[in-house]
C-alpha cells in the first residue's frame, strides 16, 4: 500500500450515529460512578435522618433571617 492509500485508509469520516454512539458511550462511562456515588449518598443521609444523628429540616417552618 502507497503512503496516500495508508493516509486514506486510517482517515474515516464518522457517520453522526456512530459519533452519538460514541459520545452516548463516553456519557454513561463518565456518569456512572456519579449515579452510584449519588444513590450513597442518599441512602447515608437517609440512616442520617433515620436515626436522628442529622436532624430533618426539610420538614420544619423556615425562618427568615433578621435584618
């Protein structure tokens, strides 16, 4: 094979499904770890509230603050 066939072969132009596939891919990759950390998360801060160690605000009247 020349070097311009070679050039050309390892040259592609990407169909836009295969990029979306691609980047669909890297998204769930990159995002997962975070899904995963986030469910912890909320399961930790639920024994939290759960045994009283973290007291539940979301429940209690705001005040506002004096000026």
């Amino acid at each position: 094979m020349t070097g311009f066939a070679k050039a050309l072969a390892a040259f592609r132009v990407r169909q836009p499904a295969q990029v979306q596939a691609e980047t669909d891919a890297m998204v769930a990759r990159l995002l997962a770890p975070l899904d995963e950390l986030a469910r912890d998360f909320q399961t930790e801060l639920g024994r939290m509230h759960a045994d009283g160690s973290l007291p539940d605000r979301r429940k209690a009247p705001r005040k506002e603050p004096a000026r």
